[in-house]
C-alpha cells in the first residue's frame, strides 16, 4: 500500500529532521512559552485581576487561546514554510514525482507535523498552567478530536498559503502577517454575529468550554460540533482549490522547481 | 499496455512560455522522439534548447501546451501521477537531497515515495551504494560529503526507485574526471544488466559518447538531430578535413571560405597554413578546391579529421545557428 508506504516515510523523515534540528525545535517552544509570560505578565501589572478574580475566566481563555494558537501556527506554518523551504533547498520536485500525488505527501506531512508538535505543545500547555496557577481539564478524548476540528480551517489556510508560495515565491510577510489574523480570530467572542463561521472561532469555543468546563467531547451541543467541522471542513476545501489552482499556475510557468 | 510499445514515445510536443510583456517564446518547439526500452539516449544542446523544458514535461513538472507523451503505451496525462512510478530523475544533482538527512537516509525516504522499500530492495540499496563507493558514507549527512559524493548519491536515489525509466539531468555536472568516469561506468553497467531506459541529458559530450547509443540534439527548442551515436560519428568523420597549404593562406582566402563554409577555421602557422571544415552536401569539396584554386592556394596534403562527438555537436549546432 503506497499511500501508508508515504505516510511511514515522512513520519521518519520529520522524526530524523526533529532529531538533527533539535535546537531550533527546543528554542521555538521557549520562545512561545517567553512570550506568553510576557503576556501573562503584562495582564497582571495592567489589571493585578489574577490576585483580585475580577477577570475570573479570562485567564484560561489566554492560556487556551495561547494553546489553540500555537497549535495554529505550527498547522499552517509547517506546510507553507516546507513548501518555501523544499522549493529553496530543490526538494520539492522530487516529492512531486511520487505516484500517489503530491497532495498525499502534503497531507502526509500534516498528520506527521500534528503528531511530532502535539507532545512538545502539551508540555508548553503544562508549563502555562504550572505558571499562572490555572490547572486546566485535560482529556486528551475530548480534546483531541476537537483539535484537530478546529485545525481544518488553519489547514486550509496552510494550503492556500503554499499555493501563493509556489507561484510568487516571497510571500514570508504574509505567513506573519497570518499569524496575527490567527490572534485576531482567537479573541473573537462568540457573542459577535456570524463568528462561528470564522476559521477557528467556534473551534476554539468548544475547546474552551471541554477545558475549563469539563464538557465532554460527546456532551457537547451536537449542532456546535458539526458546525465546526462543516466550516473548518469549508475553508479546508477552499485552501485545496487555491493551493489546486496554483499549482496548475505554477506547472503553466514552469515554476515548481524555481525560488 | 502494449508489449511492443517503446519506453517513451514524445508527439509534437510544444511548450511556449510568455515573459511579462506578453512577449511568447516557444521553449520546447513541436519535439517528437522516441526511445526504446533498453536504450541509453542523449539528450545534448545549447544552454536554453529546451532539454530540462521537454524532460519536465515528460515528468508532469511542468504543463505542455500541446503534444502527447505516451509511457510504456500509457497515455502520460491519463494515468498521472500513477504513472510517475515508472520514471525518476535527477533534476538539480545534489540540491535533489535532504542534506540533513544521510545518504542512507535520503536514499530510503525518496524510494518509499514509490512504494520500494522492501528486504530485497533495502539489499539493492545496499548494493548500489557499494556501486557508487559509497558504502562506507552511508550514514553520512550527505552535507558533509564533497560535491562528488553529493551527486552519486543524487543519483542513486534515483536508481533505487527501480523505475524502468530514469532521467538524468547533468548527472556529472561539477564531478571531477576520476569520479565522472567511474558514474558513466556505472550508468553503462546498470543499463547492460538491469536493461533499464536512460535518457542522459549533458552538456559534458565524453559522458554522452561513452554512455549512450543514440543521440537526440536540440536547438532553439527544436530537434536537429536524432540519429545513432555511431552513425553519426562515422557520418561527420567523412565530411571531416584537414588540409594542409604549402605556405601562409593568401590574405583572402579566410574571409572567402568563412563566407562559404559555416564550420571552417583556418590556422595560420609561420610556414605552413592548415584549414578544417566539415562538409555538409557531396559537392561541396569542389567548392571548397575551386575558393582554394581561386586563391592561389597550394596543397600540400588533404586527410580525413579525427572527429569526437564534441566536434559533431559543434558542427551542428553552429550550423544550425547559421541557418536560423
């Protein structure tokens, strides 16, 4: 079977740059976890509401918008920086001449990038909760699934993103540019009109509420769940077409193999 | 799919491509060749020919605008990308790797992209690395191996695909000339043992003359030349002369026979004058004595020219370059 075949390849192959690549792994969670005391520094000086309780709630809505958002950028960020990088280093050709498609090898590469983050970001998530104090429910049942519900929509936007990138090649500013966006989205209430249609948004709620309420995945509003994925499943077909169309644009120019 | 169908059979292939003006360069120009199974075929032209152009096009890395390819009787476009196990390449030599990765690394991960990756094919790894000297680097990050090494190693990964089909894109670019002839050695070795089809495209003619035994030359994004190897050099080696003039050559004898002959070089030395030409049509070695005649020319002596495929090549395209 040549799409397992792929899917064990890359797995060893992210595994094996992980291991080579260590330090650069290592040093991108700290710098998350530096810049999430920062925040968690800067909410208690501006308002001292931890002491007081005044913003009871808030402060695990950071640390899962924190959680959620780091999980974001590294779903939309892996696939659009490795198809940067691959065009750059002269990989990303070769990887385009397997028989069962490129898409597969993409794809192969999000469930491998999910897998090899989801160990280090739940250390962060510990390391956040050990800092501000706030023990938050982890089950990893509940919270799994709802991950990676929630993560369609960052996905598709990781493919529309790398399509962009075969085609102009520079487009760095936007990934960051991106990340901001995904900020943005995080702190949306669900309150705001028409928010639950919005990459993330609703996703990011249910997760809230299996966290901090200790909702179980199957206890949740049925109707909220299948919004969720219905949109997160929307913009990830959205993402394929675009990044579809590019590629059709980029095999019409003779781009694939140029940075 | 047929059995008596070739490897590859190239049909009008046609692939313009338009800078920001709009202006339309035709890079690849109404190609049509073919190649049989078994074969070793050269793919040789001038930067810019639209050798790497029609290959990516075979591969489905870039889109034709016209034509048809057909693989080992499959129609390219109908049974992509599940053709794509049937060919490999090496496109851009070692930049073609994870230089991260070892050699052994990088070697299992792209033959797993197609489906190969067994006990017996780990053992075919195993003994092509041993082919390449590269056993004893297998598990070094191909970074640290010099560009030699690279490059051996880029085309190994191709090879271990054990695709029927492999492209070679300037296997030898950047190789010394020990390590040059020990891949043309190989490539010949696995071509004769494992019958594969190899399409050897190169700048580097020894490698194209040693390897392979058809030649397909392009220019301008045309083809101008697809003919045996042999039979191409024994064809340019009659057309061939050297003739050697008693004396210096009269003042304009050189401005006559550039005017003539598009290949001719006349050297002066202090006594004697010597001229090469290649001779395209039967009668021009009558021309070519009557301007020699015209100009008070003496021969002294008239031989065929020792030709190398690097001369034919030049020949050709220079002519060409005349034509168009």
């Amino acid at each position: 079977m040549k799409l397992v075949s792929v899917l064990g390849a890359v797995f060893r192959r992210d595994w094996t740059m992980m291991k080579r690549y260590i330090v650069n792994s290592v040093s991108t969670l700290v710098s998350i976890y530096m810049i999430f005391i920062l925040i968690f520094a800067g909410l208690q000086s501006m308002s001292g509401y931890v002491k007081t309780g005044a913003l009871e709630g808030s402060l695990e809505g950071t640390i899962i918008g924190f959680f959620v958002w780091t999980f974001t950028i590294y779903a939309f960020s892996n696939l659009a920086w490795n198809l940067t990088n691959e065009a750059q280093t002269g990989t990303l050709e070769q990887l385009y001449l397997a028989p069962c498609g490129f898409k597969w090898v993409a794809a192969s590469t999000l469930i491998s990038d999910f897998v090899f983050s989801f160990v280090p970001i739940m250390l962060l998530l510990a390391a956040m909760m050990a800092t501000t104090g706030k023990w938050l429910r982890v089950d990893l049942a509940s919270l799994v699934p709802l991950l990676l519900i929630t993560l369609l929509g960052a996905y598709g936007v990781g493919f529309a993103l790398g399509g962009l990138a075969l085609v102009f090649k520079r487009i760095q500013a936007l990934f960051q540019i991106m990340q901001f966006v995904f900020v943005g989205l995080l702190v949306i209430p669900m309150r705001v009109p028409a928010a639950k249609y919005m990459p993330l948004v609703l996703g990011n709620d249910l997760i809230r509420r299996a966290m901090v309420d200790g909702v179980r995945m199957w206890r949740l509003p049925p109707g909220d769940i299948l919004t969720a994925v219905a949109v997160g499943a929307a913009y990830l077909a959205v993402g394929v077409a675009v990044f579809s169309w590019c590629e059709r644009v980029a095999k019409n120019r003779g781009l694939l193999g140029h940075y | 799919m047929s059995m008596s169908a070739g490897a590859l059979q190239v049909q009008s292939l046609t692939k313009v491509f338009r800078d920001r003006g709009g202006v339309a360069v035709r890079a690849v120009d109404d190609v049509c060749f073919e190649v049989k199974r078994g074969e070793v075929l050269g793919l040789l032209g001038p930067n810019g020919a639209g050798k790497t152009t029609s290959i990516k096009c075979i591969l489905g890395l870039m889109r034709p605008d016209s034509g048809r390819i057909t693989l080992f009787g499959q129609d390219i476009q109908a049974a992509y990308p599940r053709i794509l196990g049937k060919m490999s390449a090496v496109l851009e030599g070692s930049r073609n790797l994870y230089w991260r990765m070892s050699v052994w690394e990088n070697v299992a991960f792209f033959s797993a992209l197609h489906g190969v990756g067994s006990r017996e094919d780990r053992e075919y790894f195993g003994y092509l690395l041993k082919l390449f000297s590269l056993d004893e680097k297998r598990h070094t990050e191909v970074r640290k191996l010099s560009q030699g090494m690279k490059q051996k190693a880029s085309v190994v990964c191709a090879l271990a695909r054990r695709t029927p089909l492999v492209f070679l894109d300037e296997p030898t670019l950047g190789l010394d000339v020990e390590t040059s002839l020990e891949l043309r050695s190989v490539l010949k070795r696995l071509a004769r043992e494992e019958e594969r089809t190899f399409v050897v495209s190169s700048h580097d003619m020894d490698v194209i003359q040693d390897v392979c035994t058809r030649v397909v030359i392009m220019s301008s994004g045309r083809i101008v030349v697809d003919d045996q190897v042999s039979h191409l050099m024994s064809l340019f080696r009659t057309r061939a002369y050297r003739i050697r003039l008693r004396g210096p050559a009269p003042q304009a004898l050189e401005e006559r026979l550039t005017q003539e002959f598009a290949s001719v070089r006349v050297t002066d030395a202090e006594t004697d004058a010597e001229i090469r030409v290649a001779l395209s049509e039967d009668g021009d070695i009558y021309r070519l004595m009557d301007a020699l005649r015209g100009e008070d020319a003496v021969i002294d002596e008239i031989s065929h020219e020792e030709v190398d495929l690097e001369k034919v090549y030049l020949e050709i395209v220079r002519g060409e370059r005349m034509r168009s």
